[in-house]
C-alpha cells in the first residue's frame, strides 16, 4: 500500500541490478570461476526475490486503484527486468555448473539492452496518446 516503500524496493532493484551488470562487464572472458561469481549469482537470487515481491505490490496497487500511467510504467520495467534476471540467472547457472563459457551472461545482459530501449521508447512516445 505504501508509495514510498515500493519506491524504495525498485532503488534496491536496480541497485542490485547494477552491481550486477556492471561485474558481469568487468569480468571479462576468461573461463575462471572465482568468488565474485557466486556471490553475483546470490545477487541476482536476491534481486528476483525483491522484484518479486515488487511485482505483486503492483499488481495489489493495480487491482485496488485502477490503472494508471506510472504504475503500468513501473509494472512494465520490473516485468523486464524479471525476465532479464532470470536469463541472468540460468546463464550463470550454466556457466557455474561448467557447461558455458561467461560470454553467455555477457550476452544475457547486452542483447537485452535494446527491450529496455524499447520500453523506454514505447513509454515515452505511446503513453501520452493513450493517458
């Protein structure tokens, strides 16, 4: 129910979302495992948890006010960044259980760029012809 609180979990959302990405980045490609690598795969566990919890505070906030513009907005970005985490996660799952290499979760998080792009897009030239 309340604004600020699921303002505060999408903060840690992309909080998380970020550390992520960006050691994902700086890792480069060499096919080590190391600690970071498992403590980023904990992340991202923690960071689905929390989108989840966000996700159904939404819905909750949908159902009891109705639609409007920001929360469909919000809405949209935490189905994204749901759908991206868990290609995150089943990359690093594969890359930690030795049957790929990192590129895979490099690539998990740069070919999702453009759908962020394009929610970005969609939500500024879209929503003020519908709202």
């Amino acid at each position: 129910m309340d604004r600020n609180f699921l303002i505060f979990f999408n903060g840690i959302l992309l909080s998380v979302l970020a550390v992520t990405i960006f050691s994902i980045t700086e890792s480069g490609t060499d096919e080590k495992k190391n600690i970071s690598d498992y403590i980023n795969f904990a992340l991202i566990i923690l960071a689905l948890i929390i989108d989840s919890v966000a996700l159904s505070a939404m819905v909750f906030r949908l159902s009891s006010f109705g639609i409007t513009p920001n929360i469909l907005a919000v809405l949209g970005v935490n189905i994204l960044i749901w759908a991206n985490l868990i290609w995150i996660m089943l990359s690093y799952m594969r890359f930690l259980q030795n049957k790929t290499g990192p590129s895979t979760i490099q690539d998990a998080v740069t070919k999702y760029l453009p759908v962020y792009g394009f929610w970005a897009a969609f939500v500024t030239f879209t929503f003020p012809l519908i709202f």
